[in-house]
C-alpha cells in the first residue's frame, strides 16, 4: 500500500505525518527532528498550537539547502486561527506561521474551525462569564481570503478542519480553489463514517486528528475511556504482534485516511510510522469501525465541561 494519498490537486501527502498539537515548548523540537530523522515526510502545524517557532527550528536543521532534506520532499500544514478569520487579517496571520516555521510556502494550510472569534492577539477571547466573543464573519468570506493565498503562492494548496458536510458543500459551493482536505477528529470510537463517505464523494481527502483519542488531552477525566487501553484493540494487536497504536494507525490508512498522531517520545514516533509492513483483514477493520461511540474527545459535552461552553454558534459544526 502507498505511503502516500494523491490530492486533488494532483500533489501527494504522506499518509501519515507528526502531530504537534500539545507538544510542549522544550519537546516539540526534539519531536520533529526525531520524525525526520526516522523517515517522516509530513508535519501537521497550527498558529493556535504556540509552538511553531521551535518546529521552524527543527525544520531549519534538517530541511533546507545543503541539509538532507529538499524542501520539497517534506509536506508542511498549518491552520489559520478563529481570530483571524477576518479577511484583512488573512494574509498576515499566513505570513507569520511562515516566519514562525522558517518557510516561503506551506503545502497546505487550513481553517482551522468554522467558527470565527473575535479579532485580535488573545487566542480564545472571552467575555467576563467565561463565554466566547465571537464575530459574524462568515466562512465563505474567509475562504475567498485564503485563495488568494494560492495566487500569491504563499500556499500549495487549502483546506478545512473541523468542518462537518454541510460546511463543506457549502464551501465547495463558492469555491474557487477547491478545498483538498477536511482534518477531523477521528479514531475507531468516533469512526466519521457518514462524513468519511461524503468526503470521498466530493474528492476531498480527510485527515485524522487525535487518531490515537489523544489521552493527554488537558481536560481528560480519570473516568473518560481510553482508546489506546481498549481491551477489545489489546487482543487485536496481540494477534497481529503489533501495538494498540499501530493497530489504530493501519486502520485510518487502510480506510484512506490520513493520521497525524502527536508523540514527543522518539521511540513512539518510530513506532507509529511502522504501519505498512502488515494489513488488517477487512473482518478486524469491520470489527474495529463497530467499536464506534460517536464519542467526541476535542470539544467534550459532558458534565458541562464543555471547551467550548456556549457551543451554541450558528457556525459550530458538530450540531448536525
Ligand atoms: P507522548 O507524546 O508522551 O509519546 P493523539 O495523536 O491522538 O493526540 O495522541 C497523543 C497521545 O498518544 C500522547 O499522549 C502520546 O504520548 C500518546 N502516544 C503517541 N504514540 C503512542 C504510541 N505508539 N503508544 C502509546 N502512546 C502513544
């Protein structure tokens, strides 16, 4: 199987790539070289995540003239933040995750939510209750933003995240450049099928974020399941001699999905890129979709810890 999907576009990318959403300051530098060093293409960035001057200084390393890695052979992604949402806001929000990253094109960059917040430094503005300010800037105007990012060529190519089917059709509607890939939270207790299947139906690739149902999510609760403790994937591994990780990891592959799994321990970073040397058989890949909860881990609505608490937006996208 490929190691890589082709976009719309007619540009591949890495089937799977490094996450660095939570990598802390001090770790994520670390993380980065080790991926690269152990054969890693990809690396999946966002303004919102704060650290991606030090994964600029790991890519300063290992990717440019003279280093070992040609600065096309490595796919960089980055996310435009619900604070700059506003068109004139765009290109300069683009420009410092360049800086930032020490780069004069992403491979891909995405909005990052649907939602747009209020504009301004403060990453989730707040009102004095703790609800968060928003603006009515539409996403269509937004994107019509982020093309012009493609003209310029300050971008290869753009995309969505965390936009549900009728976001996305909407974009399509008014697009321009096309958006080649939707990142969405997905892993076998939230399987995305229904989305999965209409991305497809429209060439629209999807990536996974928190492909492993990230456990080191900050408002994890001793009482919330854990996917990578799963008993039922513990027997599958052991069947296959491979890890709970790995198992996850050739299931989004397999479905042709993306994944983005976030490690700063260089022997897991190893480990989860070692995924296309065995195949599910198509009865473990039925059985690990049904392990399917409809269960959200990013934006949790339970006991009302929501991230998110007033999730009410016309805009929110995890409402239908
Ligand atoms: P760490 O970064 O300490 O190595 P997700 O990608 O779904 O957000 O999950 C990230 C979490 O999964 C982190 O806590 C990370 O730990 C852990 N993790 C990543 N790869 C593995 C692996 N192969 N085995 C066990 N845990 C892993």
């Amino acid at each position: 199987m490929s190691t890589f999907i082709t976009l719309s576009t007619g540009r591949r990318m890495p089937m799977v790539g490094l996450g660095t959403w939570k990598s802390a300051p001090g770790e994520v530098k670390r993380a980065v070289l080790a991926a690269l060093d152990c054969g890693y293409k990809h690396i999946d960035c966002a303004a919102a995540y704060g650290n991606e001057q030090e994964v600029g200084e790991a890519l300063a390393l290992r990717v440019s003239p003279g280093k070992v890695l040609r600065r096309e052979e490595v796919f960089v992604t980055s996310k435009l933040w619900n604070t700059k949402h506003d068109p004139e806001d765009v290109e300069e929000a683009c420009r410092t995750s360049l800086a930032h990253l020490g780069l004069s094109y992403l491979d891909l960059y995405l909005m990052h939510w649907p939602m747009a917040f209020q504009r301004g430094k403060e990453l989730m503005p707040r009102r004095e209750d703790g609800s968060i300010c928003y603006s009515d800037t539409h996403y269509r105007d937004t994107w019509a933003a982020m093309e012009s990012l493609v003209d310029k060529g300050l971008v290869r190519a753009i995309g969505l995240s965390n936009f549900n089917a009728r976001q996305t059709d909407d974009i399509f509607s008014i697009a321009r450049h096309k958006p080649v890939v939707n990142q969405v939270e997905c892993h076998p207790y939230l399987s995305q099928v229904d989305l999965l299947s209409h991305c497809r139906s429209v060439s629209l690739c999807v990536t996974a974020y928190s492909p492993l149902g990230s456990g080191d999510r900050p408002w994890a609760s001793p009482d919330e399941p854990s996917l990578l403790q799963d008993p039922q994937l513990g027997a599958i591994a052991q069947r296959y001699q491979k890890t709970a990780a790995q198992i996850i990891l050739r299931w989004h592959v397999q479905r042709g999905i993306v994944c983005i799994p976030k490690s700063v321990t260089p022997s897991r970073i190893q480990q989860n890129l070692q995924v296309f040397d065995f195949s599910l058989s198509e009865d473990d890949m039925r059985l690990i979709t049904s392990f399917n909860r409809n269960e959200r881990f990013i934006v949790p609505a339970r006991d009302g810890k929501r991230v998110w608490r007033d999730a009410e937006h016309p805009h929110f996208p995890f409402h239908d």
